[in-house]
C-alpha cells in the first residue's frame, strides 16, 4: 500500500481549500483532522468516489449509509462517548470552551449542536486566547449562567503540553471553580489513547495550583486494553513496523489512532480484493463493516454502520499526586458506564448535584417541575392576550397614520388648501410682508395688504396650468404623475410616503406631501431656483470650472449615498432629476416615483430613447427588471451625468449617432457602446472612476461609499462648495489657528509638567528648583538620617546564567516593586547601582528622630513582597535579599553638571554599607546606633542579637537583627538556617545552578 502524507492547515477555509487538491492524490484518505469541514469532505468524497476514513467528524449524520456511503468512522463518534458519561453521571447542562484556532472553534461549534441534538441544554459556547480578561470574562459567565455543572474544553491537553488548558485551569482555579461545583473534561484526550498506567505527568508535578486544579478534571480516553501506549510502540519497534528512532513520548498522542485508521484501510483493501472488486470509496467503507481487528493497543469492532466500536476510560488524579488512576470503564458496546474498582476523588468531597433523569429521556420532556398542562394553558392565554393586544395595537396605529396623513404639522395628503399655485415666470422671486414694508409706495398696514394682494393676483395660477405652488409660506415643485397612474391612494402606497417623509439629507430634496385633489396627483417636493441640473449645463451664462463640476458631483455622490444607505434605490436617476438650489447646492429628487407606480399597479410606462440613455444595459435587456431600479443601475447612471457634468454636453453627445442607435448598441454588445471623454477635461482618476461605474458586468461597478472615497481622493480632500468655500476657509483659518495655539500653549505645559515631574523623581524638589533657577546648590549637613542598602544574593550567579535582558527584567520587576513600597513612607531612595539598592530618611527633608522607624518599618514591607516575588524567565530560584541599616551623620549634595546627581557622603553611608554586605540572605542587619534611636521610640521592634561581628575598615561590633514588630501581619520570608563557619555563598551558588540546570533539561524535553 502506498501512501502519502498530506498537511492539512489549522485554519479550516484554508484546510478545505488543500482538501479540494486532495482529490487526484490517493484512492482513500485518513483523515480530516478538523471536524469543521467534515461534511464538505464526505460530500467530496461520495462524489469522487473515495472512502474517508475520520477520527475526528463529529456528526450524527455521517453515519447514515444512505446518505455518505464513503465515510467510515475508526472510533466511535465523540459525542457518544461523551453522552454516556453524562447519562452516568446526570450531568445535563454543560458549558463549551475552546481555544481560539478555527480547528477548535469549530469543533466546539459542532460538538454544541451534536450534544443539543441529543435534547442536552448547552448553557455556553465561547472561545478563548491568551489574554486574561477573555478567560476571566468567560469563567464569569459561566459563573452566571448558574446551571452548569460540566466544561468541556476543546483544546490541547494540557498533559500533553497544552498551554491554555494551562492558563484556563490556573484561572478557573483562581476564581474558584475547580473547588467541586464544576468538573472539566478534555475533549482531545478523547480521540486518542492517553497513557494512563504508572504513568507520572510532569506537567501537573511541577506545578502545585495545577495540580490542585487537576483535581477537578475527568480524563476520558479510549482504553488501552491490550497494552499501554509505551508497550506498544516499543513494540511495534522491536517488529520494524517504525522505523523512526523516537521514544514513545516523543510522537504525537494521535499515533496510535491514525496507526488503527491506516490499519483500517488495509484490512478493508486485503477484503476489496479477495471480493475481486475495485478500490472504489464506495466498496472500501463497505468492506470496513463488521470487521474486528487488534488496533495499537486496544481490540476495534467496526459495526454494520461503519462506526468503530472500542472501549474508553474515565480515569482521575488522587488529589495530590501526579498519576491518573482507572476510575470507570466506558463499555460503547452495550452503552454502560462500569465502576471500575477506584472511586472519583472530588475536589469537595462530592460530585456536582446532578440534573434531572428526563435529560436523558428522550420519551419526556423536562419542565423543571412544573404541570406541563398548566404551562401550556398559560402561555395559550398569554398567547391570545399577545395576539389581541397587537391587533388593536394595529388598528390603533393604522387609525393614527391615517389621520397623520391629512392633519397636523406633518401631515402627508395635501388639497387646493394647502397649496396657492403661482405663475414662476411672474413670481421671479418670493415677496415677502417685510419686502413690501421696504416699499417707498406703502405708508401704512392698509396700502401694505393692498400691495401683497396685487401682487399674489399677479403671480396666481391654476394648479391644471402650473407646476410651482406656495407652501406654508414657500415655493414647492409638483411632479405631476400622468392620468390613469392613480386613481386612489393605497394603503401600501402610504408607507412609502411615510419613508420618504422620513429622508433627511443636505443632498436629497425633501418630500413635503403628496397633492391629491380635483383629479390630480402629484409628488411634493421644494422648488429649487436654479433648475435641474441638466438646464444648469445648457446655460452658457454659468461659468463651470473643475471646483464648481466637482462641487456638484460630490453633492449628487452624498445624496445617492445616503439614499443607498437607507435602501432606496432611484430607480430613475439622470440629469433632469438632479435640482440645484440657490446656493448650486444640488439636490436628487424623483426618488420613490417608480416604487409609488408600483405600489399603485400603474401600468408601465413608454420611454423615448432620450429618456433611456441613464439606464443600465441590464436593465434594458431585461423587460422583467424591478421597476424601482437597481443599486448598481443607479451606479451606471451616475456614471452618464458624471459624463454631462465632465464635457458639459448630453449623454452620448460626442458619438454622433441617433439615439435609437445607440440604445441598441447598448443593449447588445459587442462592440460595447460608452461615452468618450477625451483626457484633458478632466482628472485622469475621474474619467477611470466614471469608466468602472458604466462597466458591462454590474457587480464590477463600485458602490457609492467607494465612489465618495475615489472622489475625496480626486480632490484631494478639499471643500468643494462653492458659494461657502471662501467664508468657511476664512472662518476655518481663524478657528484652526486658535485651536493650534491652544493646542500647542496646552502641550507646552503638559511637556513643561512632564519635565518638572522626572526632574523631582531625580533630583529632591528643593535641589530641582534650585536648578532649574541656575542657582548653585550648597553641600547640606544633616546630623541625624538612617540610611538602607540592600543586595541580592547570588546575583552574580543568576546574571551569569541568565540573558541580559533577563537580568534586566529581574532588577526592573523587583525594583519597580520596592518603589511601590517607598510611597508608603517617609524616605528618599538615593540610587541604586546594579543590585544595590539605597534609601536614606531624614533627609532632604528632616523628620526629628522618625528617621529610624520608617526604615524599619520599609524594610520590614520590602522584606515581605521579596518573599512571593519570583523571576519571570526563572521563578523557581528563590530571589532573597539581604539588609543593612545604620543612623548617623552625612552630608548631602550635588555633583556634576551634566546628568547631576544627588550623593550622601559620611561614615554612615560606608557603615551601612557594611552592615548589607556582612548580612544573611532574608536578614535586616541593624547597627548599635539604629537600635537605640528604635528601642527609645517604643513602637515594640524585635530585635535580635547576632553576635559580634567584624565590619572592614570599623573592626568588631556588637550588631543585631531586625526580625518584626508588634502588630506587623504581613508574613515575612524565613531566612535559611546557617551555622558558623558554613560557606553559605557557595551553597546559595550551587543551589541556583541545580535550579537552572533541571529548567534547562524540562525545556529540551518539550522542544523534542
């Protein structure tokens, strides 16, 4: 038998994509590995004809013959598996958590819908990275959800080396759910056979809140009933059946299974052939049925189903230990879960309550206790009450917009009334009550009515012989529909008054109502002075440069823009529906026209050619189109005005053709009939953006948020209304240049804030000012300060053995920690160089004899975070600290110009010193001096003779140890037991190079 190997990719898009180019490789596949694109395989497989042989699908329906006749299964389907547990157990409700790779998201997914389809209620199916917050939220939610009482998590192990298991655990952990109201069950370990006999994980040995942790985790894997893992390969070895020359523990745990799944295939190849059939996937599944054979190291049954039949085992730690012990036995072949000698040791002394039997009833249904009866009537009258209440709710709001449409400020349907109809040629402009009292002519309220009342009879008309009518005071625009297109105003026609009354947008001219009387209809919209946009372009009097065109463009691309974003298609857009107001603001108008015909069953209108060189090709190849348009016939239609608007001629003006010509020309291509637009009328992205808007295939058109973003870009990005554009640059120019001095004055002082700020971390307040003032600062005596240094044992040690950016992030971490304790207290940290690390009260600011007690007090506090601080590249090497503490004299001061510093000078400065360095590892070494200045304040220090000791350069003294204080709680680090004479710097050496030696080897175990 010859094989392949073939990769498959995490992502699952990307893994059936490289499924699809599986077809020509091989006569039958092992695998998929992702149970997310397992249906899409099977389909693949039933069609090419090619048997798939799966782990991992997850699906009921894969196992119907009828439906995938390719697909056989090598272990039983993991939610079997799973049900049986949960049936033993009554545990009914479950939570879901995956890790956030497709591979496992989606078999979350499908795991949830196969478990729902069993009638079990899923409470939660989430996802999680590394990030903290994702878990922690996650954890809370299930939490909250209250029910659960079993997660399943769909990640690596973290036995095998899983590391958000890992994390997910020790969080569960810290938020307290591994404490036995949860239990965990890993989904992976259910593919596999996990080694489980005198078998010790590392994983959980070296981590005592893991451990604990596991304690709440149920591993469920299949049996090894023949042999362990480790057995089996070895021997497998030993027959070169492998010729690899890895230990058992260094290949993948899926091994054994893909070992079967190929073991499999060749059985059913050897009865393929003794049939006398073909390698059909159709004849290999089938050949699979009701097959025994001796798997890696368990017994596989293949049923009449083609489902692989074996054993699994639920096995538990002991709460303590390292090893997972055979609890219970899984027996898939008659659906029981058997005890198996060893009860389950549970975090709390006893399981999760369990859930009601009717879970696992598929003849009941669970209500939770209630009269289903009861709750059926209940929700019947609920039902009915329901039904009424929108029912009348209906009627009533049917009545309210009824009366909406003919009363009240927003009303809809409009009257002769409403409406004064005038003469426009007449009525030149709007004249007013104020215009008129501007009159020389009128002297008085009398003359001024008579004067209004000549001149409204000179403008009036009828509304038979004039489009253009006063409304609440201004000129509104009536586009009249034709005779036989409305006869009475529909109840669906309505709604779409309602959504048009309810667009509102600078470029879309507004629908003021709907005029219906004496036989007439009309749309109602604003007058707009300067026509349409099309009679603008035949004005020669109007001067159009590139601003002023593209001023008009950007206008109609804002318009359709929001128009689309409301989904409103025109349906009707061309030049003459496109009005520019007084201020060559443009507006669209005759939007909805098509959907009121429609809604009306008007019939269909008859077109000139002229009138169809905005439509799209589409459209007029097609007598069945919408009659409310399209979106990307709109786009082509704009693409025909950007062309007007551009050579500032009409649509196809330049071909010289009759239009009937080029309608047909159109509509069949080839040659396909455009526009041409010669190169320097406009930018050359304008006339490319106009050529992708009038493209052949309308899903290569552009949409009108992409067209608004080219056109910006054509622009440049600048404003393009043209009457405004010189006031709102005057008007921007003056507030952007207040706003860029505020700006810069509000930086100015957050930089000169910063500044003042790291200059005080520095240097004392005091010394800063004097600095920063250019005065000369005086050396300062202070007779009374107590000084603290403070070292980390075995730092040459741990530098040598570690990256110097390790070694950075040590001293940062553990410094930035000591730095929080110092806000705390009364003192000023001096510096610190290397390990060493320096504070000094008293001074620069003097605090009587307090000096003493908040060194103390601070090295107490700093002594007692050291003890839980561990290193992030190390944090099994315990990191211990020694302390040295004198009072005493010095004199302070600063030295140098560049990069000053302020330095304490005195024999206190060097005896402290000295005290750290003759020091014990967890110690504060106090000097004579500093004891005295303690005992006398009576706050109960403890203190501890050491003995005499020899300090370099001061001889012998009697020193102490500062060991707690009366009412200090926080625990304190227990310093190492040494004896006279022991060389304790060699053995702290000794036992930071075992640590990080045994780190080392764990680290190269997991890289193999």
């Amino acid at each position: 038998m010859d094989f392949v190997v073939l990769q498959e990719p995490c992502e699952t898009s990307k893994a059936l994509t490289t499924f699809v180019y599986y077809e020509k490789e091989a006569d039958a596949i092992v695998g998929p590995g992702n149970p997310g694109y397992c249906n899409a395989a099977t389909l693949l497989g039933k069609n090419w004809d090619k048997a798939i042989f799966s782990w991992a699908c997850i699906n009921y329906e894969l196992d119907r013959i009828q439906s995938f006749p390719t697909f056989a299964r090598i272990l039983p389907s993991p939610t079997r598996v799973l049900y049986a547990v949960l049936k033993y157990f009554s545990w009914a409700n479950i939570g879901i958590v995956s890790s956030n790779e497709d591979i496992w998201v989606d078999t979350a997914s499908k795991l949830a819908s196969s478990l729902r389809s069993q009638g079990l209620p899923i409470g939660i199916v989430a996802s999680i990275g590394n990030n903290d917050t994702e878990m922690e939220n996650t954890l809370r939610n299930i939490q909250n959800a209250g029910e659960i009482k079993v997660i399943i998590m769909c990640m690596h192990s973290v036995l095998i080396g899983g590391e958000k298991q890992l994390n997910f655990l020790l969080k569960a952990y810290d938020m307290g759910l591994t404490s036995g109201s949860y239990v965990f069950i890993p989904y992976d370990t259910l593919l596999y056979s996990l080694p489980y006999s005198n078998i010790s994980y590392f994983a959980i040995l070296n981590n005592t809140k893991l451990r604990t942790a596991y304690d709440a985790v149920l591993t469920v894997t299949v049996a090894s009933d023949l042999m362990s893992f480790n057995q089996a390969f070895n021997k497998a070895k030993e027959q070169q059946e492998l010729t690899v020359s890895q230990d058992a523990q260094q290949v993948s745990p899926l091994f054994g299974t893909i070992y079967n799944g190929l073991y499999l295939l060749a059985k059913a190849m050897h009865n393929t052939r003794r049939a006398g059939q073909w390698f059909s996937g159709t004849n290999l599944a089938f050949y699979t049925r009701n097959l025994t054979f001796t798997g890696f190291n368990q017994n596989i049954q293949i049923d009449s189903q083609g489902d692989g039949q074996t054993n699994y085992v639920i096995l538990d730690t002991d709460g303590w230990g390292t090893d997972l012990y055979l609890c219970y036995l899984v027996d898939l072949g008659s659906n029981m879960v058997r005890y198996a000698g060893r009860s389950i040791h549970y975090p709390g002394g006893s399981s999760p309550s369990a859930d009601s039997s009717c879970w696992f009833n598929p003849k009941t249904i669970c209500t939770g206790g209630v009269d289903v009866i009861y709750v059926i009537i209940v929700f019947a009258i609920i039902f009915i009450f329901i039904i009424g209440a929108i029912g009348i709710s209906l009627l009533i709001r049917r009545r309210i917009q009824q009366l909406q449409l003919v009363k009240g400020p927003n009303r809809i349907l409009l009257t002769l009334e409403d409406l004064s109809f005038i003469n426009p040629q007449l009525s030149k402009r709007k004249i007013t009550l104020e215009e008129l009292s501007d009159s020389k002519s009128v002297a008085d309220e009398k003359s001024m009515r008579s004067a209004e009342h000549s001149v409204n009879s000179l403008a009036t008309a009828t509304h038979e012989t004039s489009n253009v009518a006063v409304y609440e005071g201004d000129w509104v625009w009536l586009k009249k529909f034709e005779k036989g297109q409305f006869k009475e105003v529909k109840q669906s026609t309505t709604k779409i008054f309602t959504k048009m009354k309810d667009l509102r947008n600078e470029n879309v001219n507004p629908f003021l109502g709907f005029f219906c009387d004496c036989g007439m209809f009309a749309v109602v919209t604003e007058h707009c002075s300067r026509g349409s946009l099309q009679d603008l372009l035949r004005n020669d009097d109007v001067k159009l440069d590139w601003m002023f065109k593209s001023s008009l463009l950007l206008d109609l691309i804002k318009g359709m823009k929001y128009l689309h974003h409301r989904e409103f298609p025109h349906g009707r857009l061309k030049s003459r529906n496109c009005v520019v107001d007084g201020r060559f603001v443009l507006k669209i108008t005759d939007y909805g026209f098509n959907e009121l015909l429609e809604s009306q069953k008007a019939p269909k209108e008859e077109h000139s050619p002229e009138d169809l060189f905005w439509t799209a090709p589409e459209l007029l190849r097609d007598p069945e189109s919408p009659r409310k348009g399209t979106f990307k016939g709109d786009v082509y239609s704009f693409a025909i005005i950007l062309q007007e608007v551009v050579v500032r001629g009409a649509p196809y003006c330049m071909l010289g053709l009759p239009p009937e010509e080029i309608i047909r020309k159109v509509k069949k291509p080839p040659p396909m009939c455009r526009p041409t637009v010669a190169p320097d009328q406009a930018p050359l992205e304008c006339i490319q953006l106009m050529k992708q808007c009038w493209s052949e295939q309308p899903d290569r058109r552009p949409a009108f948020d992409e067209i608004f973003d080219q056109f910006k870009l054509i622009n440049k990005g600048k404003k393009t209304n043209i009457i405004d554009s010189m006031l709102r640059m005057l008007e921007q120019y003056s507030s952007n240049l207040e706003d860029l001095i505020r700006e810069r004055t509000e930086e100015l002082e957050v930089e000169k804030q910063r500044t003042e700020k790291l200059l005080a971390e520095m240097l004392p307040p005091s010394v800063a000012e004097a600095l920063k003032t250019g005065a000369s600062v005086e050396p300062e005596y202070f007779d009374q300060v107590t000084i603290y240094f403070s070292d980390i044992v075995g730092f040459t040690t741990i530098s040598s053995l570690s990256d110097p950016i390790e070694v950075v992030d040590l001293l940062n971490d553990l410094y930035t920690l000591f730095d929080a304790v110092l806000c705390n207290h009364d003192v000023y940290k001096v510096e610190t160089i290397g390990d060493a690390y320096m504070v000094a009260s008293g001074l620069p600011k003097r605090n009587g004899n307090k000096h003493a007690a908040e060194i103390a007090n601070m090295s107490l506090n700093i002594l007692s975070s050291v003890g839980s601080f561990k290193m992030r590249h190390m944090p099994e090497v315990p990191v211990r600290i020694r302390i040295g503490i004198h009072s005493g004299s010095c004199v302070a001061g600063v030295v140098g110009l560049t990069m000053p510093r302020y330095c304490l000078f005195g024999d206190t400065v060097n005896t402290a010193s000295r005290m750290e360095s003759t020091g014990l590892p967890y110690r504060i070494h106090v000097n004579i001096s500093t004891v005295k200045i303690l005992q006398s304040l009576n706050e109960g220090y403890q203190i501890e003779v050491r003995g005499k000791t020899e300090l370099k350069g001061k001889g012998v003294e009697e020193t102490y140890w500062l060991v707690g204080k009366t009412n200090f709680t926080k625990p304190l680090p227990k310093p190492p037991e040494i004896k006279a004479g022991d060389n304790w710097q060699d053995m702290v050496t000794e036992e930071i190079k075992v640590i990080f030696r045994k780190a080392n080897r764990q680290v190269d175990k997991l890289k193999i």
